[in-house]
C-alpha cells in the first residue's frame, strides 16, 4: 500500500480548476489487499494529519472509476472526522 499527500498537480487541476491549490490525499492498495480495511485506515490516519498537524483547511480524494466502492469508505471517514472535529469546537 501506499499513501500520503500531495498538492493537487496541474494536470489534474487543467480538468477540475477549483482543486488549485488544495491538498489531495494519496491513496493505493494491490487489487489482493482490497476490503482488508487497509485504505479506510489509512485514510483516516492522514486526515488527522492533515487537519490537525498542518491545518489545512480543506483536503481532496479523488476516486479512480474502476474503484468507486471506495467513495463509501470515503464520505464515511470525513463525516466521521468532520463530526469529531465539530464536537471538540463546542
């Protein structure tokens, strides 16, 4: 597996411009570690990173076509996120 952060590159920023500037999160798992939990994991580690240790205001995934049963663990571990950082604000 490999993960980590990136700014989002230019070529990817020519197809959607609004992601100029921002942070995007680096995902990739062999097709035989998939559903292990490996990315969600991972996932979750590098947006506490992120938020917290850089305090970036915002973060971008993008999810390839061919693995789009990724975007569930996705939306769940930034709902997730976005709830604990909202509790500890109150």
């Amino acid at each position: 597996m490999l993960s980590g952060l990136q700014r989002v590159p230019p070529h990817t920023v020519e197809i959607y411009p609004v992601f100029e500037g921002e942070t995007e999160i680096i995902i990739a798992v062999k097709e035989d570690e998939w559903g292990a939990g490996y990315a969600t994991e991972a996932l979750g580690a590098l947006l506490t990173y992120a938020l917290d240790a850089l305090n970036e205001p915002r973060l971008v995934a993008l999810v390839d076509a061919p693995n789009l049963a990724s975007r569930p663990s996705c939306n769940a571990v930034a709902s997730a996120r976005s709830e604990r950082r909202k509790a500890r604000t109150l």
